[in-house]
C-alpha cells in the first residue's frame, strides 16, 4: 500500500501506543453474553464464526495497520491493510465443563493479558462455545489507540439487530457504521485568539486556585494507595449487574446525578474493600472519570478528557459520602463545561500531559499517583439487541489499568442494566471479585439511607453476579 495513504494519529491516540509495555497492554474489550434461543439450530455458534470469517471491506479501525518507519516510533501512523487474515483476528474457542462463570472469567482474565501484535490490525475477537444455562459468549479487543469507549460501544450497538428476527452483522463490516463514518461532525463555529487565551487562562487558574470545600480536584491530589504499586501484565477480571432504575431511583431521591451514585457505589466497595484488607488511606481516594470531547456527529478515535473527583472514602456514612462525591465531580465537570468545546480539548491534553508523563516512566508506583484509579460510565443501547436470534443478556466492558494503576472500574448501560467491569493487576488484586459483589451491597446501603419511606422499591432480580 502506497505511503501516501497512511495518516498519522492524532496526539492522544498516539499516547496509548506510547504508554504500551508488556505490563501494560492498552487495548480495551468488551464481553457480550447471549442466550441461544429455543429451536436455534446446534451450529449457531459455528455459524456466527463462519460469517465473523467471511467479512470482507473491512471498515475503520478493524482495517487499519501500524505504518513501520523511522519516523513512526516517535509519530505513530497507521495505513489499510493490504490484506486480513480473519481466520487470525477471529479465533473459535469452547470453555470447558462445567462452562461456569469461573471458567470463563479465568479465560477473559487471561486473553486480556495478551498484548495485540503490531505487525497486524491491532483486534481479535473470541466467539466462546459451551457457556452453561445454553448461552455463549464474544469477548472483542481493540487497541485504545484506536477507539475509545463511547465509539466502541457504538459500534458494537449498531451490528446487533433490535428484534430476534432483524439483520445482525460484524462490527467490523456494519453498513450502518459505513454510513455513520461519512457523516460529517459539526464542529462549533471558530474561536478568537482573545477568546482561547481568556478560556484556556481561566481554565487554568480554575486548577492552581484553591477555593474552600468545592475547589476543583487536580492531578496528584490522590493518596499513596495500594491500589498504586507496580503491575505486571498478568490481568484479572471481575463483573457485576444491577439495576438501572435503582440507581436512577437513588440518584433521583438525592437530587444528584447516576453517575454520582455510580461513583458512590465504587467508593462504597473501596472503602469495605480496603478496610478489610487494612490498607485504606486517610485522605480521600481520587478518581481519573473520563468525559466525552465529542463535536456532533463525530466517530472514531479517541474523543475524551479527564477530569478528577474525590471519592470521600474518608467518610463512613453512604449518604454524606455521596452528598461530597456530588460536590465534587460537580466542581469539575461545570469547570471543565465552563470553557468551549475546542479550548476543552486543548485543556485537558495540557492537564494530561504530566500525567502520561508519569505513566510512561512508571513512576506513579513510587511517587505520589496522578489519581488512585479510573471509573468510567459509558451509555449503551437502551433497547435489547440480538444476534442471529440471539438474546443479548449482558454487555461487560473490559478496560485497562496502567503503570501504578491496578484497577479500573467501567460501566455500560444496557437495556435496564447497569453493567460493571472491574480490571484488574492480577497480582495486586488477589480479591477482585469480592470488591465486585461489595457493590451490590453498597447499592443497598444508599437506598437504606435514603429518607424514611423514599427508598425505591426493587424490582425483579437485586442483582446479578457475573463471575467472569
């Protein structure tokens, strides 16, 4: 393929392959889980791998190759492929008995381990037989470099099909995303030099200039942290599922926002987690929580910022601790909305800057951390999907942790679930599971500290435990 082709990556794409070593994959995945429908034929699963298999015109990114050069280290660049080997990127895998979720949590933990070969498109997908209660599963990867978590959850959507009997596809050969990508993003209208000078100083003032209880929380606010020491590449993953309309419902009746609750839920499973363990710092933990950058209409690459919000894991009541977790994640996105769109960008690639700084030397794990973890909420479809007939049960994301960061906490609403991922360093995180199912029960503990007689009335399943 002719030079001239390849493009170069934008600079925050091009930070992902940077901070990429083999203790720190930078791809991020996702594991869909379905139920095979009554009467579907016994070669479904090996039906959807023959069809994975068949795609052809590949679309951006599953068809795009690292360009290798002098120049491309520094400045990374990528080309189309002149050719797929889909028999590679799309592997057929069987759990074996009894297919329980310890068997396939043990799988996922592994492959996500797994750093992707530069020498090809940076993807695989697992299609994954012999899941128990007649289901299987489809574990995707794809480099960060690539995508973040908004576009991949887009495009996952959109080759599904709304009804068991409606047209499903590869993500990587969705006529619906060829027609997404030609749109044009509505980028706001041009800022003066007078105007990107005022926003990007107010911008940074809003960070140097502490101002009492609501100040705006900075990179290196954070704790030392045992959830800050050095990581090897060896993952584990955990999941677990409640309720949407729960989380609504508490968000509602503390007139605060879900990701708030979110966010509390997190701090609640940490605060338990790490007491149990005796480890759990005085100060406040601080969360990394990631915001869409996205101009209307805009697909593909990396489109996010950081912003960082206390957790309040110094305090012991669910309802203060929430209350000051509202206070705070407020403080920093109305500073981070209070600049246009443009100049937000250009902020938070500044306020990164020492931050990947950190991550790429590694010293996050021997001085003090830019933040103790990340908590991210992505949304998802609102309406179930399928493939093939199909039912999608469960939409998990599969995040990453980095240098001095052994844990990340990502969410996904899907269809009246809220879906969480937990990633984590395999060998600081010997209980990750056990802080999953902490949030189940700090979900409780916030609805049991809302006022007398508001507290929302549970519907069907409290919650679902996914040992993946």
């Amino acid at each position: 393929m002719a030079q001239t082709d390849s493009r170069r990556l934008p600079v925050i794409d091009g930070a992902y392959l940077h901070l990429e070593s083999p203790a720190t994959p930078m791809h991020v995945g996702s594991l869909q889980i379905f139920s095979i429908p009554d009467g579907a034929p016994g070669s479904l699963v090996a039906d959807i791998v023959a069809a994975y298999r068949a795609s052809s015109d590949l679309v951006a990114p599953f068809n795009l190759r690292l360009v290798h050069g002098p120049t491309t280290r520094a400045f990374p660049a990528v080309v189309p492929a002149e050719s797929i080997d889909m028999e590679y990127h799309v592997r057929h895998t069987a759990l074996p008995a009894p297919g329980g979720e310890r068997q396939l949590g043990e799988l996922i933990s592994y492959l996500h381990g797994v750093t992707l070969d530069r020498s090809r498109p940076l993807w695989t997908c697992h299609v994954i037989e012999g899941l128990s209660d007649n289901r299987f599963a489809i574990y995707t990867k794809i480099h960060h470099a690539l995508t973040d978590g908004v576009n991949g959850v887009r495009m996952c959507g959109n080759a599904l099909a709304d009804t068991p009997a409606g047209p499903s596809t590869a993500p990587w050969h969705n006529h619906r995303t060829v027609e997404h990508t030609a749109h044009v993003a509505r980028k706001p209208a041009g800022l003066g030099p007078a105007e990107w000078a005022r926003s990007l100083s107010a911008g940074v003032s809003g960070l140097l200039i502490r101002r009492g209880s609501d100040a705006v929380r900075r990179p290196f606010d954070a704790p030392t942290s045992v959830l800050n020491l050095p990581v090897t590449g060896a993952r584990r993953v955990a999941t677990q599922q409640v309720e949407l309309a729960r989380m609504q419902e508490v968000a509602r009746l503390a007139d605060v926002s879900v990701n708030d609750v979110f966010l509390a839920v997190c701090s609640g499973a940490l605060r338990r987690h790490l007491l149990d363990e005796d480890v759990l710092p005085e100060a406040p933990l601080i969360s990394g929580v990631p915001v869409s950058l996205r101009y209307e209409g805009e697909e593909g690459g990396n489109a996010a910022g950081m912003v960082w919000a206390s957790l309040a894991t110094d305090i012991a009541d669910p309802m203060t601790r929430l209350k000051a977790i509202n206070v705070s994640s407020s403080a920093a996105k109305n500073h981070l909305r209070s600049m246009p769109l443009p100049v937000r960008r250009l902020f938070t690639v500044l306020t990164a800057m020492p931050v990947t700084a950190v991550l790429i030397t590694g010293l996050g794990a021997t001085r003090r951390p830019p933040m103790n973890l990340i908590i991210s909420n992505v949304p998802g479809p609102d309406r179930t999907k399928y493939l093939r007939g199909a039912r999608l049960e469960a939409l998990y994301p599969i995040s990453l942790p980095g240098r001095g960061q052994a844990l990340n906490i990502t969410s996904i609403s899907y269809a009246g679930q809220f879906n969480i991922g937990f990633t984590g360093a395999r060998d600081n995180l010997p209980h990750l599971q056990r802080l999953a199912g902490y949030t189940a029960d700090a979900l409780a503990e916030l609805e049991a500290a809302l006022p007398q007689g508001s507290a929302p009335r549970r519907r069907g399943r409290a919650n679902t435990d996914h040992r993946a």
